[in-house]
C-alpha cells in the first residue's frame, strides 16, 4: 500500500492528525503536507478538521473504502504466499469470549501449539457481539458462536454443545424443595447431567422467589433466561447483572444468588452449589467455529479447525 494511504488510514484510526504523527513517528506539519498533496491531486478534502475526533468528507469515506480493499487484498496475499511454506511459519488471531478464553480454549490451544510451534498465537478476549463485527472487519481470523444467522454469510463448522444448568448455594432453601433434582459438582463433572436418566427441572417456576444473578443485555444466556423465565411465567428476583459468565458463577460460589452457568465451568468437586438440568431446548447451545467466507482460508486456520474439532468431537 502506498504511504500516503498509510498514513491517510492511520489519521483517521486515530482521530486526529497529533496522534497519528506520533503513531507513524513523524511531526505533525510533515503529516499535514502529506495529507494535502492527496487532496490537492484528487481536488477534495478528506476531514472535516474542525470536529473532534475529525470526521469524514464523503471522499474520505470511499477513500477509506479502498483503502480498507487494499488491506484486505494485501493480507489475502500474505496469507496465501505463507502457506506455500507450510505451517512452519504463519499466524492466527482468535477471538473468544471470557469463558470460551477460560474454559473451552486451554487445551486446544496446548495442543496446537505442540504441533505447529511456528505458528504465533494472539487470542483477543470480548463480547460475542463485539467479536462477530471484529471479524467481519478482518481484526481476527476466527471466533466461537452460538448465535446462527442465515445473513452473516460466514462459515460455520459446528465443534461442541454446552448445557445450560441453574447454579444455586447449597444454603439456600430451594434445595430442599427440590431435592430430587438437585446434581453435586461431582455430578456434573461426570457428566451425569447428559444421561438420559438425569432427573430435569420442567420449569424454573420453583425458583419464583430466588434471586438471580444475570448477564447484562446483548450476552446470548441473558436473551435465553429470558426466555425460560417467561415461559415459566414468573418475573425473576434479579439481584445483580454482569457481563461476563465466569463473574456470574464465582458470584454464585460467595453465595450471593443463583445463575445459569455453562456445565463445561464446573471442574473441580465441592459442596458449596447445587445444579439443575432444565428440560428445555434452549438449555443447549451448539457452538461454531466462525470464519469470513469472503477470505481464504489460510492453512493455520484450517488446522486449528481440524485441531479443535478433533478435540471436541465426542460432545458435539
């Protein structure tokens, strides 16, 4: 990409023509210059400099356009021109949530690294949401969701299910009440809640008067206990709303309410929870490895696939 395209790209990424100097090591004036010969050679100016972070002109923004296709282009020929050499050498950003990050992630990770050492590994940590328009703007390679779209025209390759269980602290009175389907963490480590057998809660009526710990607004398990709230018709004692899943369980763990917890985040045995399986189709969620269709698909992404796939194959 030409320079002047560079450092045109980096004033707009920053929001002012300071920051983008100092990004690019040069001096602000010297910048200026750069970015008024492109505009005196196409005959309009490409930010309205009197706004804050600066905005815009509609040139700009196809001149932008073009040079995000150049970028895209440039790392389709890297990443093209790097697999000619095999997976000696190459690289991949994933993208996943805290507790996909945490709890999903670790071993795979650890075993593909052992098998392909020359691959260097970045693993960017957000929301679900925030991840799908990361890389829809080509930031990382891969992402993890459960959230099929028919429009997102991404690829998809199914790798594992969760079950979505209600955690409670043993001291709660609830316990008592439902006793017969009440799991232990030994329980659900066993994965004694996929048995056939396994005793199932029909409804999450009984936890009418017990109060929750949720996700905020946008995290999938919040628009799912939403739901199983309302088809159990109650409107939940809602004690607290965070946004990341493993929060919500070592909030459980102190014993300040119950929530819904993912059955793959109970990994050790204790006795300060109980579990409930729910008998309803949105407790299981079928997660996907996501990638953009529009891109090659680069020789160490096809392998951490293959990998990940492997691994979790057996709880798909």
């Amino acid at each position: 990409m030409k320079q002047e395209m560079q450092y045109i790209y980096q004033v707009y990424q920053s929001g002012s023509f300071s920051k983008a100097a100092q990004a690019l090591y040069l001096t602000q004036p010297a910048l200026s210059i750069a970015i008024q010969k492109v505009e005196a050679e196409i005959g309009m100016p490409l930010f309205i400099r009197d706004k804050k972070p600066l905005e815009l002109t509609d040139a700009g923004k196809v001149y932008i356009e073009k040079v995000k296709e150049i970028l895209h282009l440039e790392a389709e020929l890297s990443k093209e021109l790097s697999d000619l050499s095999s997976l000696n050498i190459g690289s991949l950003v994933l993208g996943g949530t805290h507790y996909l990050n945490s709890y999903i992630l670790p071993p795979v990770l650890t075993t593909f690294q052992k098998q392909y050492p020359g691959v260097h590994l970045e693993l960017v940590e957000a929301s679900s949401n925030e991840l799908i328009e990361m890389l829809r703007e080509n930031k990382i390679d891969l992402t993890f969701n459960c959230i099929p779209n028919p429009k997102d025209n991404f690829r998809r390759t199914p790798i594992f299910k969760d079950n979505v269980l209600v955690a409670v602290p043993t001291s709660y009175p609830i316990n008592k009440t439902l006793k017969d389907y009440a799991l232990t963490a030994r329980d659900i480590m066993f994965r004694r809640n996929l048995m056939p057998d396994c005793p199932a809660i029909p409804s999450l009526a009984p936890f009418a008067d017990v109060p929750f710990i949720l996700l905020t607004k946008g995290n999938n398990l919040y628009s799912r206990s939403v739901a199983l709230f309302e088809d159990a018709k109650i409107d939940p004692i809602v004690r607290l709303q965070v946004s990341q899943l493993v929060t919500a369980y070592h909030l459980v763990c102190s014993g300040l309410g119950a929530a819904f917890i993912s059955d793959w985040m109970v990994l050790y045995d204790h006795d300060d929870m109980r579990y409930y399986k729910i008998a309803h189709p949105l407790a299981v969620r079928q997660f996907d490895v996501v990638s953009s269709s529009r891109n090659y698909l680069s020789k160490p992404q096809k392998a951490f696939i293959e990998s990940i796939s492997s691994y979790y194959h057996p709880y798909l």
